[in-house]
C-alpha cells in the first residue's frame, strides 16, 4: 500500500459525508489569470474589514477597570490574519448623548444630572471622561479609529464642547490612531428624534458641519499636525427620499472650501439588510441567505457609491449589518448569517467601498461575538465571526495587493437561485484564489464550480479552505479554514489540520464540489493562512495555518475513488 493512500477508515468516513449529498448541479467559470485583464477592486487594506462599536456599549467590549481580554484577543487574531487590526469606527445613537468632562476618571458613563439637551433622549444625557479614551486603547497596537463626535447637541456651548472631546480623542489615543472624525451620526433623522424642528434639511446639515469642522481643525487637527480633510459626512441611515444624498450635498457645497482648506476626506452612509420595526417583510434566515435579496436592497446604495466615487472622494460603510438595531436570534447569530457576511464583505469590496464595519452593540444578536453575559448566555464567539476570519485570511494572503473580483455566474437552475456566488481574489497581480458560496439553506446538496484558471496554471495544486458548520442553522461549531476560536479566551486553535487538495488538470481547470450552507476558498499552490503576513510596521507574523507535511490530505485522486466508491454504493442499493 502507498503511504500516501488513505485509509479505509479515512474513506469510509469520507463515504459517510459525501452518500446523503444529492447529485450535484454545476456553472461553469473561467478566470483570469492575470488582474490586467479582469474587472477588480483597488487593493484592499487589511483594515478594510472592520466593526462600529455602539459608544454606550464601549466597556463591555474593552472591559472597565479590568480589561476584556476576550475581545482583545478576538481583533488580535484578525490583525494576525490580515497585517493590521480592523477598522474600529467609535459612534452610533449615543455618540449625540455624550459629552466629555475631563473630571470624570472612571471607566464607564454617567448621566448627566444637569442634561438641558433636546430629543427624544437628550443630546447631552450622558458624560464621559478619559477613562472612555483609555478604553479604546486597549484595542490592538495601531487600531484605525474613526470617532463620533456630538453635532446633535446645540446649547449655546455647543461648539467649544465639541472641540474639547475632539481635542480629547487626539490627545488621549496612544496605543491607536486616530484616523478620522465623523460629526454627529444620521441627521437625516433628527426630525424624527426631536434633535431638530422646524427647517432642517441636507442644506441646513451642510452648514452646520462645515461650521463644526472649520472649528475643530483650526483649533484641534491644525495645532496637532493633522490633516484638514479628516472627516466623513454625511453619516446618514438613508437618504432615499431625503435631501441628503451625495449629489445634493455636493451642491449644497459639503465639498467646498472655507478659508482655503477642504474637509470632506469620505464619504460615509449606513445601511442595515433588515431592520426591526423597519423592514416590511418577514425577516427570515431563509431571506438573509437568499443573495439575491441583498443586491435589491443594497441596489440604491449601489447608485449612492458610483455618484460618492465620481467626486474624487473614496466611499466608507461604516454602519451595516445583518438585522437592525440588535440583531435577532435564529437568524442574524446563525452560521447562515456568517454565508452572508462572507458575501457581503466581497460584494462591497467590487464595488471599491474602501472599508465596512458591521455594527455591534453588548445585546445585539448580529454582533460577532457576545462580549458579555446576555440572554442568560455567557460570552462566546458567534459564527459571524468565522467570515471576518475568512475575509482577513484573503486580504493577508496578497500582503497588501490583493483585489477582489465578482465572477459571473449567469442564470442558475430555481432550486439554487440567490445562492451561488463566486469571487476572484488577486495577488501581486496574478489570481491567487477564487471564493465559492453555496448559500442553499440544508446540507443534503452540493454544488459543482468548474473552474478554469487558465492555461498557464496548468498542473498546479489548489487547496481548499472551508466556511462550514454542520447546519445553517447551527450557533455553534463553526469552523474556517479548520480553525476555531475558543468561546472564552478568543483564542485561535486548529481542530482540523488535514489538507484538502485538488490538482488543476492540463489546461488549467478542476472541479470543486460545495456542499449546500457552506463556503470556500479554493487557493493555487498554498494553503491559505500558511504564508508570513506582513504587518503596518513591516514585521511578519507566522501564518496560522502552517503547511503540514504529516496531516492527511484529500487529493483529487483520492476524491475521484471517494466517488466512484459512493456510485457503487448507490448501484448496489438502487
């Protein structure tokens, strides 16, 4: 027997997996092998694939006066995975509660006792001091911050309050950096929670923000050496039949100068696939994973990114998310909500939406993991967070060139339709990976990608890593690239390290079979994780999925006599 040959177990084990699966269906795609002939995003930053933080909710993921090593550990992997820690955007409904004191030291927030502020809930109800700065960085070594400040309130010391927490947030990130301000969060809603009456409109908001960012860089960004253009407007939750879209903002003059200096570095707008109270339809998992469905809501948001893009001025999406405003359990907390967020960050990325942070409260549902004690549960890691795994993996396996492409994959069959995605993933300008999505709710299916990577990549090995849990309704035991992450240390750990391997054939293509409710990456020459990631500050971290001569590996050899031996079982049992 050839050592390479594997067992008898091995494969009747394999027979086990692969009998229940019903004949699989197929699309046929061809890829470029170079990035000069494909359609693809700008370079992605390793930061790209990022969370927003409710403020109020800030101690519960950081800890108070004792660290939340859980969630430390949590970003430290990502940054591990990608060569920087994602994107962290501080802001939400409270940021337009909070004022800053300097004399309140402790780690948390209180209510303020002399609170004059409007709204439904008062645009000064709540005050921070340092201790709130000293939180933030706790986050990883060079954490992007993108930070909320108050425009909500408007006492008659509304300005200098404003200016005292954007020279707080400067003076006080040290272990972060500070990488943009946003000025007051969905104003597009402020006739509707009290925070303004009477003419308040994109014309009115333009003015106020220019008059709030004049103020804050002369008297804050300018004195500290940073730059004028350092903040993202508009922050809206939408602007579908409102006078704050981009086009109207940019003629309202939001792109305009005062005093020579230009403030507007991004764009930046929200948006949630479903939101309670909100969405008209049934929000069903069934839905969620219907991809379909995203492309119709998000196509408005679509419009909004090519008109942001044509003015010159790169677009952000810093808040999003499965189901609005905390989520909802069986849907957003499934491992069919981690298919979702895999695609959607892709999806985003062809789009060139240069970064995407999925919003996270302590109690919501849709956050990546539960930081704290809720619903009678204990904090763990929900599969949300096995996408933003994946994503990081892809983004650190070019070190700073990758690019994504979405291929196209026509018209499939009405069983599989909305459940079929695939992207190209580009490296130092040659494809270096496509990602396969099967997002059919069960497990008893399979889908066939017949992928052709080109004649020059003929006879190469391709190694597959796969997003998978045993349901799409599972909450646990997800697994990415056969790593796991402990539910009370958020510790990476590898519980599979056998190797799936297929080898392209003489003209460069392969067949890979997705089971339905799974995803993968199909990687030529390597497997994922297992090469050095360059970090921000040019140091390399060892791949997390080292390449291991010992473990078992499934080649297309051993595939092809799994098969064969699962057709005979079905002859002798029809």
């Amino acid at each position: 027997m050839l050592p390479s040959s594997p067992s008898w177990a091995t494969i009747m084990h394999s027979l086990a997996l692969l009998a229940p699966l019903t004949a699989a269906q197929s699309i046929s795609l061809s890829i470029q092998p170079k990035r000069a002939g494909a359609a693809v995003s700008d370079n992605l930053s390793p930061s790209f694939a990022g969370f927003g933080i409710e403020p109020s909710n800030l101690f519960s993921f950081t800890g108070n006066d004792n660290p939340n090593n859980f969630t430390i550990q949590l970003l430290q992997n990502l940054a591990d995975y990608s060569g920087a820690p994602p994107h962290i955007r501080l802001g939400g409904n409270t940021q337009d509660y909070m004022l800053y004191n300097e004399s309140y030291t402790k780690f948390g927030w209180e209510k303020n006792p002399s609170s004059i502020g409007k709204g439904a809930i008062a645009s000064d109800s709540m005050i921070i001091g340092p201790g709130f700065f000293k939180a933030i960085d706790r986050f990883p070594e060079g954490t992007w911050v993108t930070y909320g400040l108050n425009l909500a309130y408007d006492g008659s010391d509304a300005g200098d309050l404003r200016v005292k927490m954007a020279q707080a947030a400067v003076d006080n990130l040290k272990n972060t950096q500070l990488y943009s301000f946003e000025i007051g969060n969905e104003p597009d809603l402020w006739l509707q929670n009290g925070f303004r009456t009477g003419a308040w409109d994109g014309k009115a908001y333009t003015a106020a923000f220019l008059d709030a960012a004049d103020d804050i860089y002369k008297q804050v960004l300018k004195p500290a050496g940073l730059p004028a253009m350092f903040f993202e407007p508009p922050a809206t939750a939408s602007t579908i039949g409102n006078t704050f879209e981009i086009t109207q903002l940019t003629n309202n003059g939001l792109l305009g100068e005062r005093d020579g200096n230009y403030y507007v570095g991004w764009w930046n707008q929200h948006d949630y696939f479903q939101f309670i109270g909100v969405t008209t339809e049934p929000i069903t998992l069934d839905n969620l994973m219907n991809l379909d469905s995203t492309n119709v809501q998000f196509q408005y948001w679509e419009k909004q990114i090519k008109i942001a893009l044509s003015t010159g001025v790169p677009y952000v999406l810093r808040e999003m998310s499965s189901v609005g405003p905390i989520g909802m359990h069986m849907v957003s907390d499934t491992f069919g909500a981690a298919l979702w967020t895999l695609n959607f960050f892709l999806y985003t990325a062809t789009l060139n939406v240069t970064s995407v942070q999925m919003h996270m409260t302590d109690n919501s549902n849709a956050s990546a993991w539960q930081p704290t004690d809720h619903y009678g549960e204990p904090a763990h890691v929900r599969p949300q967070y096995y996408a933003h795994a994946a994503v990081h993996q892809i983004i650190g396996n070019g070190n700073g060139t990758t690019q994504i492409g979405a291929l196209d994959i026509g018209k499939v069959s009405s069983d599989y339709t909305g459940r079929i995605r695939a992207y190209s993933a580009y490296a130092n300008g040659n494809i270096q990976s496509a990602v396969l999505i099967n997002s059919k709710p069960g497990t008893s299916g399979s889908y066939t990608f017949n992928l052709n990577f080109g004649a020059e990549n003929a006879n190469k090995k391709i190694y597959l890593s796969y997003l998978t849990a045993d349901s799409h309704t599972a909450l646990s035991g997800t697994t990415w690239n056969g790593i796991s992450f402990d539910d009370k240390t958020g510790k990476a750990s590898i519980v599979d390290d056998s190797l799936s391997v297929q080898t392209l054939d003489g003209s460069g293509q392969v067949g890979i079979q997705v089971r339905d409710s799974q995803a993968l990456v199909a990687n030529l020459d390597w497997q994922l994780g297992s090469n050095e990631v360059i970090k921000q500050d040019g140091s390399a971290t060892a791949g997390s999925r080292r390449k291991n001569s010992s473990a078992s590996t499934t080649s297309t050899s051993t595939m092809a006599m799994l098969i064969g031996a699962v057709s005979m079982i079905f002859i002798c049992f029809a």
